[in-house]
C-alpha cells in the first residue's frame, strides 16, 4: 500500500499574520494548527466516500474512452 502525506506549510509571515488576526502567541497557534489539522485528517477519513465514489466514476469514464 502506497501511503499518501499532505503537508500544509505557512510562512513565517503568514504565521505572523494569523497571530496577530487571532491574537495568540506563537505556542498557542500552533497547538491551534495541530487541533485543526488533526480534524481535516477526520473530516476526510470520514466522508471520503464521496470522493471514492467521484474517482471510481471519472476512472470509468477515462478507460471507456481510451
């Protein structure tokens, strides 16, 4: 089984810039990163259905075509 990452970067100007919107030090915002994070990893394990569906039918559809 192949494993997929995803990596999700900010810049050290981005990260400024969401503590300064949100008003948190630099700790605080990455701890709130890895929470949010950890429930996106969720959310697609969870409703990944959709989207295996949608992949079955456009791979149906290339192999009918070529």
């Amino acid at each position: 089984m192949i494993e997929k990452k995803m990596t999700i970067a900010f810049t050290g100007g981005e990260l400024e810039r969401l503590e300064k919107k949100y008003g948190c030090d630099r700790k605080t915002l990455n701890l709130a990163i890895d929470y949010a994070r950890a429930q996106f990893e969720e959310h697609i394990a969870s409703n990944l259905h959709d989207e295996v569906d949608d992949a079955t039918m456009d791979i149906k559809k290339e192999l009918h075509y070529n």
